[in-house]
C-alpha cells in the first residue's frame, strides 16, 4: 500500500527552474509586443512626417517631466510589503491618483508659459497626454496587485491586446491624415485599453481602508526609488529636449526615429535576459561563486547578441533604413550611427545597476545615473549648440560606455569578471565578422534578393565561427549550465 506525499512534503521545483518556466509566457508576449510594435512604427513612419514624430517626442519629454509623481516607486514599495496589504492597496491607489492629478492641474496652469515658448499644437498634445496619464494611474494598482501576485498570464493578455488596439487605432489614424494625432492615439489606445482590462480581470477593489504608518512608509520607499527615476529620465530623455530646443522638430524626429530603430531590435533581445536577472542575483548574492557565474553568463549573453546587431545596424544602416521605413527618412542614418555605442552599452549597465540594486547597494546604481544625468546636461548643452543633433548622439554614447565601464570596473569588488570571454572575445569576433562581411557583401547589386539573404546570414556564420573560435570551451559550458537549470525541476 502506497500513500502520496502531502503537498507539504512534497520538493518544490528548483528555483532555476521556475525561473525559467516563470518567464516564459511573459518573454513570448513580449516578442509579439515588440514585433507588433516595430511593424507598428515602419508603418507610421512612411505615412507620417518626421516634424510629427519630433513634436510628439518634445510633448513626451514634459509629459515625463511633469508627469515624475506617476513614478514614485509605490508599485516596488507594494511588490516586496508583506503586511496589511489591503490598506496599503488603499494608500496606493489614493496618492497615486492625488499626485498624478495635481500634475495635471500644473500643467494647465503653465498654458501661458508654454505657448510662448512653443507650438500651440504640442501643448494641445502635452495636455492630452497629461489626461491620459491621470487615466493610467486609475488602474496602476490593478496592474500592481496582478504583478505582486504573479498573474504573469492576465498581463500578458492585458498588454498584447492593448498593443493590438493601439495598432489598429495609429495605423488608421495615419492613413486618414490625423498627423501627429496618430502617434497620440498609440499613447491613448494602450492606456485605456490597460485600465479598461486592469480593472475587469483585477479582483481587487478599493475599500476606503487607511493606515497611516503603512502611507508613510510607501511614500518613503517610492521617493527613494522616484530619485533614481528621475536620473533615468534625465539620462533617457533630456537629449530630446536639448535637440528640439536647439534645432527644430523635424532634426528630432529624425533623432527620436534614429533611437526608436536601433533601439528595438538590441532591446528586444536584452528584455529577456533582464527579466531573469533580478530573481537570479536576489537569490546568490551571498554566494560569490554563483554570483560571479551568473552575472558573467548575463552580461555575456547581452553583450553578445546587442554587439552583433549594433555593428549590422552600423554598417547597413543607409540600406536598412531605406528598405524599412524610406528614404525620406535617410538623414537620420548618421544619428543612427552615433547612437548605436549607447544603444550597446546601455543594457549591459542595465545589467550592472540590476547587481547592485539586488546586493543591496542600490546608492551605487543611483550614483551612476546622477553622473550620467549631470554629464548629459552639461555636455549635451554645450555639444548640441555647436554641433546640432550629430555631436548630440556621439556625445550620449561617450558618456554611457564611460560610466558603464567604470561601473563594471566597480562590479569588480563584488564579482569576478570574465573579461576574456565576456567583453574582450566578443569584441574581436564582431570586427572580425564585419571586415570579412563588407568584404563579401559589398560587391553584391543592393536591388537584389541576393543582397539582403548575405546580409542576413554571412554576418551571423562568421561571428558565430569566431566566437566558437575564440572561446569555444566557454560557449558550450554556458550552454550546458542553462540546459541542466531547465531540466532540473527538483
């Protein structure tokens, strides 16, 4: 006679395991968003003008600025609470939305001060995405309460319809000419479609229950994480004030698309190491061994894949541009070269900001935003007024690799670094890969199918040969790690 294991005795499956097995419908909800999405903006992009795009990026830019209460950090302060949730949920939600309407109300009183300064028409669209913002916060705690719960599945529903609605909405928009209205609708059709969904598939519900101990404590946890926020913001958006006020909108759409091309393939691929970063440190830090192995391994596998596809963004930039999104849009391609260090370099701090926030030291990760944020005023001002948009790009890229490398040199005392095949192997594979790819590709006719199939494959085999080349054993041992963490489920 045999008897089952109670579900008390019962092993749990190994947290690598569940790691993987966690993410995985997330990471592929993401690639349908990011795919709906690119396809998406190479639509928008051949009905719509590149002044648009420039005016939408100016309007988002003081939306995020005057918009910095909506991240305060209540949704990370709810996720690691363990106790009286259900008041704090009721705190959440009541300053959240205090905040963020207060935020609008300040925008309607600057009216005067930005119609001096700019076109009626981007206040009108700041105004609109203000509301929207306010909109957002209504089910900020739903989506909140979803996350802390880990109904992975309800928000993968939730943001692959939003995506789709807001496709269909844009794409629509642009077709019948509503201009800059269309790139609004993006913003307005994901939004109510979050909260629309958010609030029918949230079980909770607001129950007039307050504690203020429990408030004070959100809103100290949030203004903590509001700081490092707001450098982040700075550091990802102040370049597109300097552009826009020092040139027009039409040089910043070109460097607004510039950013948003590049940036969607190189982010897509660091999305999914970076979901499984933060568990994965949270649960080795004491053990500097596995540390070490796993910070290589995600650094490592970033670095590999964005390199790679920065140096094809690089050199076949003029031709992918004009295939994807037309030729009107080609004198973005010298700003598209600019930003492809940042765009590279940028994950792997992501990274490195990860380790340091999960072992505890967050005042370092939040030190590196401030000195990328000041760098970024006082250089970028000075950079953009003597040498426009261009200098802008090369300048942002010089300071992220900077302070990424000096952060990683930091990272140092924490772990050991695997230069060799983490950085320096994958480095001399992909300019070894691009020589012998220029070589090859070059003299093949650019209008053929011949053309775009060699773009496609003879980059890929020569640094993947290279790698396996230079650091062989180290390749297969990393693979090997994370084909045993998939199939130990105990």
């Amino acid at each position: 006679m045999s008897t089952k294991p109670s579900s008390s005795t019962r092993s749990k499956p190994a947290f690598g395991y569940m790691i993987l097995r966690g993410t995985a419908l997330v990471v592929v909800s993401d690639y349908l968003v990011y795919a709906l999405n690119f396809v998406r903006g190479i639509i928008l992009a051949r009905l719509l003008a590149p002044e648009f795009f420039g005016l939408m990026a100016m309007a988002e830019f003081f939306r995020s600025m005057l918009g910095q209460s909506a991240g305060i950090g209540f949704d990370q302060a709810l996720i690691q609470r363990q106790e009286k949730l259900e008041v704090a949920y009721n705190g959440y939600y009541l300053m959240i939305n205090i905040l963020t309407i207060i935020s609008f109300i300040v925008t309607l009183s600057l009216r005067q001060v930005f119609l001096h300064f700019y076109d009626p028409l981007m206040y009108k669209v700041l105004v609109v995405l203000m509301g929207l913002l306010v909109i957002q916060t209504l089910s900020s705690t739903h989506i909140t309460y979803l996350r802390k719960n880990l109904s992975f599945g309800r928000i993968s529903i939730i943001i692959l319809v939003s995506s789709l609605l807001a496709f269909v909405v844009s794409v629509y928009g642009a077709m019948h000419e509503w201009g800059v209205w269309s790139l609004v609708s993006v913003t307005a059709s994901t939004t109510i479609g979050i909260s629309v969904l958010g609030w029918i598939l949230c079980p909770w519900k607001l129950t007039w229950k307050f504690d203020r101990d429990v408030n004070k404590s959100l809103l100290t946890f949030g203004g903590m994480v509001l700081l490092g926020n707001f450098f982040a913001f700075l550091m990802s958006q102040f370049d597109d004030f300097l552009v826009g006020q020092y040139t027009t909108f039409v040089i910043l759409g070109y460097y607004s698309k510039a950013y948003g091309l590049a940036q969607q393939p190189l982010a897509l691929f660091s999305q999914v190491i970076n979901k499984i970063s933060g568990p994965l440190i949270a649960t080795v830090q004491n053990d500097h061994s596995k540390l070490s192995k796993s910070m290589n391994l995600t650094i490592g596998s970033v670095f590999k894949g964005t390199i790679f596809l920065g140096m094809v963004l690089f050199m076949w930039a003029p031709q992918i541009t004009s295939l994807l999104i037309g030729e009107q849009w080609l004198p973005m391609v010298p700003l598209l070269r600019g930003l492809i260090v940042y765009l590279i370099a940028q994950p792997i701090w992501d990274l490195v900001g990860s380790l340091f926030t999960y072992i505890g030291k967050p005042q370092i990760y939040v030190l590196g935003q401030a000195i990328q944020a000041i760098m970024l005023i006082v250089l970028g001002w000075i950079t953009v007024r003597n040498f426009g948009a261009y200098g802008m790009s090369i300048i942002v890229s010089i300071i992220v690799l900077s302070i990424t490398i000096l952060f990683l040199i930091r990272a140092a005392s924490f772990i050991q670094i695997d230069w060799w095949n983490t950085f320096f192997a994958p480095i001399i594979a992909v300019f070894l890969s691009a020589f012998g790819s220029w070589y090859l590709i070059t003299p093949l006719d650019q209008n053929s199918i011949i053309f775009w199939i060699g773009i496609a494959i003879i980059p890929t085999c020569l640094y993947v040969a290279l790698l396996f080349l230079l650091q062989g054993k180290s390749l297969r041992d990393d693979f090997n790690l994370l084909l045993n963490v998939a199939r130990k489920k105990n």
